[in-house]
C-alpha cells in the first residue's frame, strides 16, 4: 500500500505541475510566476524554501547529537532570513522589478559584480540540491525495502522534479508547493499526534530532553570563540541565504509589494515553529526505541526517523508521513533546482548573446535546468557528507562574497563599484584562506564569519575611496525604483 500511495503521489505531483504550466507564455511568468500569487501561495512557497529534507531528516538527527545548541543555523538562522528579506529587502527589491537577484548587481554595480555573484550562487546551489535529491533516494529506497536502490532512487526523484519544473517554471513550483505544503502540515500533524500518545504526551518527550541537558546549549560559553561560533551558526544561513535567487524569485512572484513583505515574513515564523514538529518525531525515535537509534546515530542518523516510522506505526500513519516527507523534500527540490538554472541563464549567458528574444530566453532557462540536473546528480553521487552540512555549507560563499554588497547596495548611500569588487576580493579570499589553513573547529574565528567581517571592511574602504555613486543613482537604487 505504501509503494502504492508514494507512485500515485509523484503522479499528482507531476499532473499539478504540468497544469500550472499552461499559464507560462514569458521569461517572467517561468521564473517570478507573472508577479500574480496571492498571499496564501506567496506564505506557502516561502515556507516550503526551508522546510525539506534537511529539516525532516538532518535537523531531528542533529538535535538528538547536539540538542538545541546544534541547529542555530536551520531552523532559527534559516527562518530569521525569511523574516529579514520581508522586513529589510522584499519591498525594495520588489520595486525594482527585476528578473533574479543578481540583476541587482548589474544595475547597482556593473556587469563584473554581476558575474562574481552570479558565479557564486550557482556554486552554492551544488550542494542544496543534492541534499534533496540525495534524501529523495533515500526515501524511495526505505519505502520499497531495498527494491529501488538509493542511487536508483535518486535519479527517479530527480527526474520527476525536473519533469514538471522544467514545463512549468516558478508557476509549477508555486502550485506544486501549496500542494505539498498542505499535505505537510496535515501529514505532519496527525503523526505527532499518534506518536505522541505512544511515549507519553509531549510533555512526557520535553521533560525526557531537559533531563538530557537538550536544551541547555544553546547559548554560547562566554569566551571568544564560543561567541564567534555561535554568531556565525546564525548568520551562515540568516545572512548568507539573503542574496540566493530561490528565496528571492519566491518573494517576488508575490502579487504586489505587500504580499512580498506579509508573505516572507508570515512564512519564515511558522518555519521556525513548525521544524519543532520533526525534531519532536526524531526525539521520541530515541525514547521508543533507543537501541536502534543509539546505532542509527553511529550509521546513518538520517533514517532514525524514517525507520522509526515503520517499524512502530501502522500503515496509515506511515502514509501521512511519508506522503508529508516527499512533499518537504519535492517542494524544496523544485525551486532551488529552478533558481541556479535562471541565473546562469539571465546573468552569466545572455549577456553574451546581447539579441536574445524573451523567447529564446526561455529556452535557454529551460535547457539550462536540464543541464544544471545533471551537474547536482553527479555532485549527490560523488558526496560523502550528511544532508544538514550539505544546507549549511551551501551558503558560506554567498555569505562571503554577496551579502554585504546586496545590503549596503539598498541602504549605504556610499556604496559603489569599487566597495562591491572590494567587499568579494577580501570577503571570498579571507573565506578561502581560512577554510584551507584553519577550518572551522580549528580556530577562534570560523571561515564564513571572518569573510564576512572582511567582506564589511572592504566595502567600507572602496566606499569612501572609490568614485561615489551619482545622487540620481544612489535614489534609483535605494529606493527600489527601476532603473531606466
């Protein structure tokens, strides 16, 4: 029945996603959805940026290992990115009307920035895709019991994915998410409530962590560097998720500024409520079974939950969960396979080919998610690491290299060509360095965090001795307005 239900969901998956393509006709209604979701799709899709595998997989595992003090960086510092980008970035950037986000750096910086940043968002995209496409065959292999081997399993969660993205663009994608995200939230829900009565209640389950000092790390040690660490554990995600083009197309598909803001914000608060959700399944795994976790944990700590599901629930349960599982994994899947695949397009090619139709465009864009499938396929293959650093390391480098050009860009009068290219060179090369010569857990200062700060003195010195930005363009941008 289960093999049954998973076969029958990748069907309605791909029915909805080819339905919503019929409303794709520009460049503009595949990547931001024609501007036109309501806020209810608009919270939806937003939700469904963070809420996949490495929220139901990696962060239940690690808050088992590490407890609270482990998941700084997803949920808290994921969700926190969320709610900065409607706060700080959705209306400005919304005004503009642009196509990606590394349409921001060309027209506030030059084409050069544009490419640096371009280049640095499709490289971080590697590895957030693979994390979905890698648990993709991972459940595919644990629903069938072996008869779908994970590699096997991998390239059929990829294929459909990339069936009905490739057709339906942003449009798909936002159909697709608020098709899923309801299936979550109902799937989710009914099993923590059946599990919650196997283990004593919820309270039972709180008051089993706090006897095992859970939640007790999750404020740094009063030294150097535990507070740099754990500065660092929120921004690697909070701030170096900003300037990503998922985040951003999924904002800006909104129908108006308002719902931009709303949307963004309302999504990114009930992402860090409900990833509570998975971490409490994974927390009671350990109470009912606590021998096939303990050896899970030394294994593969991404099946603890997956394998608690089937071997102590019956079949309905195990229906709504999984059904919720592949919907998280599907809906993140979709757009951050989506939104590398446009950037290349849009920011790195198009450039070259300065006569290019709207239409050839979209070509290009569909053929490049093609390409960009292969290219995570080979990377999820050849990748050792679990899940959750997979998310995490993803956005070290745009934390580096794109962060403070984006933010000083909207809100520092100063900032110009000179800060930008500043800001990358010693942002990236700082990251770089450290990464080689003293990686993270080595030294006081972790790698992204030191990009970061040198990315700020960089952007500081080119400011002010750089050629100013003209008052008109300084107005065009800071403001939001589109440049003529």
């Amino acid at each position: 029945m289960l093999i049954t239900f998973v076969a029958l969901y990748m069907i309605v998956s791909v029915a909805v996603g080819l339905y919503a393509a019929r409303k794709v006709h520009s460049s503009s209604d595949y990547v931001v959805a024609g501007r036109s979701l309501p806020l209810y799709i608009t919270m939806a899709t937003v939700f469904a940026t963070w809420f996949g595998s490495e929220t139901v997989l990696g962060i239940s595992s690690t808050f088992i290992d590490e407890g609270l003090g482990g998941i700084i960086a997803d949920p808290f510092g994921a969700g926190m990115c969320l709610i900065l980008v409607g706060l700080f970035f959705a209306k400005p950037l919304y005004r503009m009307k642009l196509l990606t986000i590394s349409d921001f750096y060309k027209r506030r910086y030059g084409r050069p920035t544009e490419l640096a940043v371009s280049i640095f968002i499709c490289i971080s995209y590697l590895g957030w895709v693979s994390a979905q496409i890698v648990a993709l065959g991972l459940v595919f292999n644990i629903v069938t019991h072996d008869a779908i081997s994970q590699d096997l399993g991998m390239v059929l969660g990829l294929a459909i994915v990339l069936f009905y993205t490739f057709f339906g663009g942003m449009f798909s994608v936002a159909m697709t998410d608020f098709m899923q995200m309801t299936i979550i939230l109902i799937g989710m829900g009914i099993v923590a409530y059946f599990i919650s009565n196997e283990v004593g209640g919820a309270g039972a389950v709180i008051n089993h962590a706090v006897e095992q000092n859970k939640f007790s790390g999750f404020w740094p040690e009063l030294t150097l560097s535990g507070v740099l660490t754990f500065i660092a554990a929120w921004v690697t995600m909070g701030f170096g998720s900003i300037p990503q083009q998922d985040v951003f197309q999924r904002v800006m598909s909104a129908k108006d500024e308002k719902t931009a803001v709303r949307g963004s914000v309302l999504g990114g608060s009930f992402y860090i409520l409900f990833a509570f959700v998975p971490i409490f399944l994974g927390y009671s795994a350990l109470m009912i079974d606590p021998e096939t976790t303990a050896k899970l944990m030394e294994e593969d700590s991404q099946q603890i939950l997956p394998t608690m599901i089937l071997n102590h629930t019956p079949i309905w349960v195990q229906v709504m969960f999984f059904g919720a599982l592949l919907s998280a994994i599907m809906s993140t899947a979709s757009g951050t396979l989506l939104a590398p695949s446009v950037v290349f397009a849009e920011n790195i090619v198009k450039s070259l080919l300065p006569h290019m139709t709207d239409k050839k465009l979209l070509h290009l864009i569909r053929g490049t998610v093609v390409g960009f499938s292969g290219l995570v396929l080979v990377y999820a293959f050849n990748s050792e690491r679990d899940i959750f650093s997979m998310v995490e390391d993803a956005y070290k480098i745009t934390l580096a290299g794109a962060f403070v050009p984006l933010a000083a860009g909207v809100y520092w009068k100063r900032a110009n060509t000179a800060g930008a290219t500043l800001s990358i060179i010693f942002g990236v090369g700082t990251w770089l360095l450290m990464e080689k010569f003293s990686p993270e857990g080595d030294g006081i200062c972790p790698p992204q965090l030191a990009g970061l700060l040198a990315a700020t003195f960089g952007m500081i010195l080119g400011g002010y001795i750089g050629k100013p930005a003209g008052t008109e363009q300084h107005h065009q941008f800071h403001h939001g307005e589109k440049a003529s």
